[in-house]
C-alpha cells in the first residue's frame, strides 16, 4: 500500500511563509495608513478648533477696549499696538518674533500697520479706581502675547497706569492728515522693561506639541473730504481691525530659530483663519 505523505516540503514551507509576511506586510500598511489619516483629521479637527477659539478671544478682548481720555479734539482708538495713526515706533522686535511691519494696500496712501503676536490697548479697570489717581486712573494698559518661550500659549498681562513707569505718554502726535495733535503714544521701552508676571494669565493653550500665532492689523489713509463733519475735517477710520490667526499641530522637525509665524513645512498640520470687525472712533471734546 502506498504511504501518506505528512508535513510540508522545504519548498512549500518557504512559500506559504512567504505569502504570510507578504499578507502581514499589507495588513500592517493598511493599519498604518488608517492610523495616519485618523489621526491627521484629529490634527486637522483640533487645529481649526483652536483658530475659530483664538479668533473669538481675540475679537472679544478688542471689543473691550476703551480710549484714555484727551482735552484737545481728537479721533482716536484704543489700540496701541498696532501703533495709533501709524506712529512713529520701532517696527519689530529684536528677534523678530513680534514682528511689526506697515504694508501697502490699494492706493499709495494706504497701508496696513500689522503687529505679530503681540496687541497691545487700553480697557476700563474692573476693580475700585482712586479718585485723586489721574486722567489714567480708571483705565489698564492690556498686552496680549504670544511668550517666546512658551509659543503654544496666549498670555494676558495687565498693566497699571498710575504712579511712575506709565507705558502711555502724552505726545505731539502725527495724524493721518500729517497735523501734529497732541495725544497718547505707548511707550514700548518702558512696557518692555515692566516685569513679567509670576503667575501668567493664560488665555490659550494650545499644547506642548502645538503653536499658536496671530497677526492684528489697521489700515490707515489720508482722509478724503467730508462736507457733512467741517467741525471735524481731518476724520478717518482708525478703527477698522482685522484679525489673523495660525495653529500648527505636530512639529515635523526641529528648527532652533522660532519663527513669527508657522511655517507648513516645518508642522504637520498648519489651519489659518481671519475676519475683521470694527471698533467705533470715539472723539474727545
């Protein structure tokens, strides 16, 4: 009687094992890709999630703000930083991170004055205000920042403007229709050397692993004429805002210079959003 045969040859043995790290290859690649996709639509969900957040921060802390009081006629708005009617300021910090810069736009009299990662204006103080304290006694100086060393957070820090080291001083002030005014100029030398706080308002966090970046901007121009407002000739709308935010989820590589703004190429995923909303002039009598 012929015999049975039991087992596998070599030859089969090899083939089968074959196809079995073939077959767990494209399984494994399979998994790999759903993973990869999942978790970028996570990355994409969070980065977008946190753009509309920073964006509405953004957009309510400017609504609060509020003009320090002159005694000479003047349109003003409470915003410092981008600088009021585009006064004379240096443009960018040092290493570049607050980035300030004046673009042109539309005619050759316009131009956006655009702030990087730092805002800077004036609001009423919620707490009990000193009668005898000032003109500025019932307003704070707000700076809203990205820290440099903490580039996935927004800070909030809170300044006074009573006593001495004042970051607001009353200067002869360049309209937009080039007619020096007196009004208020931020002082950024003196904001600048103001201590940090220990304990940092944080308003946004956007993790470790993460980035955050915004850019605020005004456009200014020579007012055109106004045959309604003759008690107001030199009128224009400082007050017209807009607001750009980035949020950079997952760094792909390591770079020792911080830029001001994500690069895509350095980020897994990048998402960018703005709007604009306007702040009404308010005139000082």
């Amino acid at each position: 009687m012929r015999r049975s045969r039991q087992g596998l040859t070599l030859t089969e043995a090899i083939v089968a094992a074959t196809l079995a790290v073939v077959l767990g290859l494209l399984m494994l690649k399979l998994l790999t890709s759903g993973l990869g996709a999942h978790r970028k639509g996570a990355e994409s969900r969070d980065a977008q999630s946190g753009v509309r957040n920073v964006i509405s921060l953004l957009v309510a802390e400017l609504r609060s703000a509020t003009p320090p009081p002159l005694a000479s006629p003047l349109v003003v708005t409470p915003v410092f930083w981008p600088g009021v009617w585009g006064s004379e300021q240096e443009l960018s910090s040092p290493s570049g991170f607050y980035l300030r810069e004046e673009r042109p736009v539309g005619e050759e009299d316009e131009e956006l004055d655009v702030a990087t990662n730092r805002l800077v204006y004036v609001r009423a103080r919620e707490d009990e205000v000193d009668p005898e304290g000032g003109p500025l006694a019932p307003f704070a100086l707000v700076e809203l920042l990205v820290p440099e060393d903490r580039p996935h957070q927004i800070e909030r820090r809170i300044h006074s403007l009573e006593g001495l080291n004042v970051p607001l001083l009353k200067r002869e002030v360049s309209g937009a229709d080039e007619t020096e005014r007196e009004g208020w100029l931020l002082d950024m030398d003196t904001l600048l050397a103001l201590p940090a706080p220990e304990n940092p308002d944080i308003l946004y966090d956007a993790g470790p692993d993460a980035r955050v970046a915004f850019r605020v901007s005004h456009r200014t121009f020579a007012p055109i004429g106004d045959p309604g407002r003759t008690r107001y000739p030199q009128l224009f709308e400082p007050g017209v805002f807009r607001v750009e935010v980035a949020v950079a989820v997952n760094r792909l590589k390591d770079s020792s210079a911080l830029q001001a703004w994500p690069e895509k190429a350095d980020w897994s995923t990048v998402r960018e959003d703005g709007t604009e909303l306007r702040i009404p002039s308010v005139r000082q009598n």
